[in-house]
RNA sequence: GGAAGGGUGGCAGAGUGGCCGAAUGCACCGGUCUUGAAAACCGGCGAAGGUAAUACUUCCGUGGGUUCAAAUCCCACCCCUUCCGCCA
C-alpha cells in the first residue's frame, strides 16, 4: 500500500512513478483517481464528525458530573439526542468514504524505484550479468529426456488433475526432493537464513498484506465456503509470520528461507508453455524472504541476489541476471532482478528466481512495523526471491546435463543428495 | 461436530454504564545511588488520525444495536483454551 500521507503531499510526483509502469494507471475513473476523490471527501466528513464527537462528549460528561450532584439532567440529555443522532448518521457516511478510500489504495500498485529502467514490456529489461557458459548443441526437450528415462510422467498428472500437473517418478521424484533440501542446507548453513515451514493455506487477510489480493484473485485457487486459499508462492505466508507486529529493531533484519508448494490457476496464460513443467499449477519452491529496515533494502537486495546465484552456480547452470523495466514488475515490487537460466531446447534463457524489493508497500499493508531510533513505529521494508523454483531448476539441469548417450550427468553438489552420478 | 470457559497495552492481569485509553506487576527507557553492576528509589512508557505545537477524534477480538454516555448492557460472527467425539 502506497503511504497515505505522501499520496496527498506528493500526488503528483508518486503519479509520474506509477506512469513510468502504465499511463493508464493515472486514467479518468482509475483507482488513483477515485482514491483522490474519496479521500477528500473523507477528510472533510471527518473533521465534521470529529467537531460534533468532541462536543458530545464534553456535554455527556456534564451530563454525568450533574447526575452524580444530584441534579437534573434531562433537559441537556434531550438536547443530546438530536446530536447523536447526528453523530450516528455521519458516522456511518464518514466509514463508507474511509472504506472506499482503502478499497482504492489497496488496488494501487507500488510506484517503482527510481533504479528501475523505464520500459513497458519483457523486451525493455536490461540484462546485468552473465554467468557460465551456455550449449549450443541440438538438446531434446526437457519432456522427452524425461519421459524417455521414465521420471516424468505428464499423461499421470492430466488424469489426476488436468492440464498443467506432471507425476514425477523414481529419480525424478528424487530429484524434486533432493533439490529442495540441497537449497534449503545451503541457505541455512552458508547463508546464515533460518528456515520456516509454514502452512500451504492462508487467509485473505495475508494475501492482503503482501498484495495478492484484492486485485488478483482470479489467480488463486481459494477453498470452498471458507476464507482460505492455497498459497500461490511461500512469500505469503513467510513474510506474513510478522503480519501486525512491531519488531524491536535489533532484531532486524529477519532472514528466512522456506520450503513450499506454489498453487497458481495460469488463468490468462492459456496457450503458453503447455509441454512440460515449465508452467504448472503446482509446482515447489525455496523461498527466500527478508525484513529489514528502509535504508538498507537496496544492500540487500543485492545480497539476496547473489544467494539465488549460488544455488544456480552450485548446479553449473548458465544463467542471466536481468533488471525488469517498470512495465514489467509485479504490482507489490518497486525493483525487481530476475535470473534466467539457459535451457539449451530452445536455446533461451528462462525465468527461475524473481528477487524483489518491495520497499515498504508489504510492511504497511501487512502492519508489520519495527521501531526507529526515535522509538517510533514504521513499516518494515520487504524482499523476497526465489532460491530457486524447484520444477524449472529441474528441467534445467535435465537439459543441461544431457549427453548424447541419453544419459544426464548430475552436478557434483547433488551427487550426495541423490546418490549417483547420472541420470 | 457437541459442551464449558475466555479474547483488555510488549507480556501478565484488574476493570460490569459516566471520575477509564484503562489500576497494578513485569519488561523497556531516563535519572539518583554505586569504582562498575545488581538492588533500592524517582520519573517516563500503547497505537492511528490530526496540529507548527497544543487541542481534538478513534481504537478494549470483529460487526451491528441500546443510551445523553459503552471495555462494561443486548444480538450476530470470528478466534483461542479445556473436555467429549473423530483422526495422521
């Protein structure tokens, strides 16, 4: 959520950031607009209310200081009653302004860094760094290596579930496996973050704090007859776990990594990466997620980075890393670096982490707050990325390590975990 | 799912219509004392809005109602604890 105050100091100035992701946010009839309009009138119902408040108050205190001399009150209790009426009738016109105002702010998305580069789609990303070097020999997709070792098992999945779900079978379950706790020993024992497990299904209130709801709903898979939802990335309720706290500030920054599933219904992605487990409605992931004070967001995002590429450097799997225009970032991010890994199949690089830095959008709408020097609550800034997505990172090493002899080498920091050199 | 009890500041816990944003204790911050620390003593100490600063307003699980006046009375809902049922 954008901070109230600077919305109305700096109207114009958080509107030329919020225009560097779409002009369109700034239309007649948007969000931002409406959210101005609503404000005002808040504002104003409010200082009205207030008046009326005060006076009702000091008089009800008379009030009771007469009746407890014994005096009579009545006539002053049925001038009262015309006031509280009153109160009562603006009261209920202040809410309604108040709640369309917050509807408002929480559809608006955060405006984005100054860092990050103006553009309006993928294409306008910039590339940072490259690492490894990537094969540009013919490669078979990820799903023939696979089912061709007979570990992945896509027709399974499709009579399970439907589209978009896959059975991982033998070494390829293994693999999934193997995957998560190799990333999770490396972030908790080289990396110094402490790892959570936490529940798959969370309320509308946490997606609320870090900016799935309301306006996305449509992405989630939400459980019938209840307010639950099946997590659509570990985000929600890692960085939630703090949700309504103040945090002494000597105990910042938090670091956790977690292990979990990811739900995402792909509506609107029909037709896009079908084949495979590119594009899954289940899928793993080793979630990495900091709370820290504003000042130092910038630092550790770079840190948080460099955590993803180690696990992608620790698997010899090339990759790039990317800064994301403004068009492209999600709504909760002011920056966003993702890393893409090289699949040789289509020889292109892919998207397997997202590290993001949300300032202190998640920090307000989630009412995690630590205290400053002065004593003083303020919302935490957030950030979180992937360390990394465990189904693309194991299509990656499926294509990277496959020899012409059928077989896949494995990286050498996987051979404990999985017992074998090959596939 | 059934029954009973309960949700008050960082924590514990008092408060059953006005003098309550709320006793008291702990924790925390500042000071006195001390070589230093502890103890003791003195003072401070919830959040949000608002203001130049005050004032003022709101918040005692959530939402509604009664009243001049609600933490306190009424209704609904949510959550927690214990017992029973079920269960990995």
């Amino acid at each position: 959520m954008i901070d109230r105050k600077s919305f109305r100091r700096d109207f114009a100035v958080m509107g030329a950031a919020l225009a560097r992701r779409s002009p369109s946010l700034l239309h007649e009839g948007s969000s931002w607009q409406q959210a101005r309009i609503f404000d005002e009138r808040q504002r104003a119902l409010k200082a009205e209310l207030e008046v009326l408040q005060a006076k009702r108050n000091r008089v009800s205190k008379d009030i009771g200081a007469a009746k407890s001399r014994g005096e009579d009150a009545s006539d002053a209790i049925g001038r009262m009653a015309e006031v509280a009426g009153r109160v009562k009738a603006l009261d209920a016109e202040t809410k309604e302004a108040e709640d369309a105002f917050s509807r408002m702010l929480l559809e608006i998305p955060n405006p984005p860094h100054a860092t990050t580069p103006d553009g309006v789609d993928e294409s306008d990303n910039i590339e940072r760094h490259r690492w490894g070097t990537p094969r540009n020999d013919a490669v078979p997709p990820h799903w023939e290596i696979g089912e061709s070792l007979g570990i992945l098992d896509f027709e399974a999945g499709v009579r399970l579930a439907g589209s978009r779900f896959s059975v991982l079978r033998g070494a390829g379950a293994r693999l999934e496996r193997a995957l998560m706790q190799f990333m999770l020993d490396l972030h908790a024992d080289q990396h110094g973050y402490e790892e959570v497990w936490v529940p798959a299904i969370v309320n509308s209130k946490a997606l609320t704090g870090t900016g799935q709801l309301p306006k996305f709903a449509d992405d989630l898979y939400r459980l019938e007859g209840e307010d639950a939802f099946l997590i659509p990335t570990g985000e929600v309720p890692i960085t939630n776990l703090y949700q309504g706290q103040i945090l002494d500030a000597d105990i910042l920054p938090i670091r956790h990594c977690g292990y979990t599933p990811c739900f995402r219904r792909e509506a609107g992605s029909a037709g896009r990466d079908t084949r495979g487990m590119i594009r899954q409605h289940q899928f793993d992931k080793v979630e990495l997620v900091w709370l820290l004070p504003p000042d130092g967001a910038a630092h550790a995002l770079m840190q948080l980075l460099s955590h993803a590429e180690a696990v992608l450097q620790a698997l010899a799997l090339p990759y790039r890393a990317m800064d994301l225009c403004a068009g492209d970032i999600g709504f909760s991010a002011e920056k966003t670096i993702d890393l893409e890994v090289w699949l040789p199949s289509q020889q292109c690089y892919r998207e397997i982490s997202s590290c993001s830095s949300f300032g202190q959008f998640q920090g307000r709408r989630a009412g995690i707050r630590y205290r400053d020097a002065a004593g003083k609550p303020q919302p935490v800034a957030t950030l979180n990325g992937s360390g990394l997505a465990i189904g693309r990172t194991l299509v990656a090493l499926l294509e990277n390590g496959w020899q012409a002899d059928g077989r896949v080498c494995l990286p050498i920091a996987l051979q404990p975990y999985m017992g074998r050199e090959y596939l």
